[in-house]
C-alpha cells in the first residue's frame, strides 16, 4: 500500500499495542503511527530487540515511542504497565490486545498437554482480560477510549489441531461483550478477527508447509493469505471516529472464507 492512501484517523492520539515486538503486532503499531498517532506504546514480553525495532520505525514516520515489558497473564505486570503508560502518555486513547498464544507447535488435538491447555488460556483469556480491565478502567476515569481485542476466524469452525487455541479465542468473545456493558458508554470494546495471515511464525509451522496453505487459498473466495501489514488498518477502524456506534461487536476479515452472520 503506497504511504499517500494511508488516512490520517489517529491525528494525536495515543496507541498502546500488546505483543508489537514481532509479526502482526508489530505492525498494528506502526500503522497506527503512519494515521497521526502521536505516541505509541510497544509492549513485548521476551522480544526485546523486535520492540525497539518496532519503536525505530515509528519513530521514522514522526511518532514518539517507548516499549514496555509485560507478562499479560501476571496481574501484577498488568497494573504495572498501566501505571507506566498513564503516566507516560497523560492517558490513553486506544488499546489494542494483539497478544495470543496459537499453541503453533502442536499440529494434532492427540498432542494436547497440561501444561499447554494452562499457558494458552492464562495468556489469551486471563491475560487479555486484566488488559482490558486495568486499562478500560483507567479510560474510563479519563472519559473515553476504545478498546480493540484481536480474535481469530477460529471460533468458527473449530480448531482439531490445538482446542484450547480455538476455546481461548471463543472466550474473548465473552469478555468483550461483558466489558462493553460495563464501560458503555464511554468506552467502546470490541473484537477484531483476522483469518489466516502470513506473518513469519505461520510461514514457518510444519502444516503450512505442507499443502494447507495451498490449501486454504484454494477455499477462499479472495484467492491469497494477506501479510500482516495489510490487515493493520482494518484492526485499527474498530478504534476509530467511524466505529464510534460499534461496541460488543466481532468483525472478520478473512478473505471470504467463512462468511459468518445471518
């Protein structure tokens, strides 16, 4: 996409995204600096160097940035993070929960643990939960905000690969509509669900590279998988003046390969 059709929608405001050391995160933050956002926050957790690299290229293109590190799924880490890009940032006009678990290295529902069943669940529901909680509770004191939580195509149909991946992203359903209720209607919350994208992790899992890609793109009526740049701004509208009436809502982009509604 040439720089000059990107719309200036975030003209001063300030943008937290979770997980932007890498893959699609990453880029949400970027393009949200590329719309006029004035400073943006770069959460990570292990990917250090992949959050300064993200905190260079929106310096680049004229905004102010600055990473924070977290484990979402530690409510003490959460509280803290708030703290810091409240008071950093003197508010907080978006938040945008981008940080999920894929269990990516399980490639049948017969490889299910323990201890991958807990981690994916206290990341992608506990985690996403105190993020909406702490900083939705914040905005709401300041008098506004919105709220963006990435979900995933997965609720659809299933997942027999890894199960608690798809149970996990079907509970950030509940905690988008529970949380829309009760910050309304100052702070609008809402669901944005990609289907597949080719970011860096998915080109490397071992299915991927063995016929489901092709695969997929032979089901979808767009005929190709998206990287992650190109769904950055379709995220990001759900946190925009045009989305003012939308709370409680899921929105997918997935090239037509679902069709999902009524």
């Amino acid at each position: 996409m040439a720089e000059q059709s990107i719309p200036r929608r975030f003209e001063g405001r300030s943008v937290l995204v979770t997980g932007a050391g890498t893959g699609y995160g990453a880029e949400i933050a970027v393009r949200a600096a590329q719309e006029g956002a004035a400073r943006v926050a770069v959460h990570y957790r292990s990917s250090a160097a992949g959050a300064e690299k993200t905190v260079a290229r929106i310096r680049e293109v004229g905004g102010e940035a600055f990473t924070v590190q977290a484990d979402i799924a530690v409510h003490a880490d959460v509280i803290r993070m708030a703290e810091e890009v409240f008071g950093r940032f003197g508010g907080l006009d978006v938040l945008v929960n981008n940080v999920g678990d894929v269990a990516g290295d399980q490639m049948s529902w017969r490889d299910l643990t323990e201890e991958s069943i807990d981690h994916v669940l206290a990341v992608d529901i506990k985690g996403t939960m105190l993020c909406v909680h702490e900083f939705g509770s914040r905005m709401l004191e300041q008098g506004h905000g919105a709220i963006v939580n990435i979900g995933s195509t997965v609720i659809v149909r299933g997942s027999a690969r890894a199960p608690q991946y798809a149970a996990a992203k079907y509970g950030i359903l509940g905690i988008t509509k529970s949380y829309a209720q009760a910050f309304a209607p100052t702070v609008r919350v809402n669901t944005f669900a990609p289907g597949f994208i080719e970011t860096e992790m998915l080109l490397s899992r071992a299915d991927w590279k063995s016929g489901r890609r092709e695969d997929m793109i032979a089901k979808t009526p767009m005929g190709r998988i998206p990287g992650p740049a190109e769904l950055a701004g379709t995220a990001l509208f759900l946190a925009t003046d045009d989305a003012a009436h939308m709370t409680g809502a899921y929105l997918n982009a997935d090239g037509g390969f679902n069709m999902i509604g009524a």
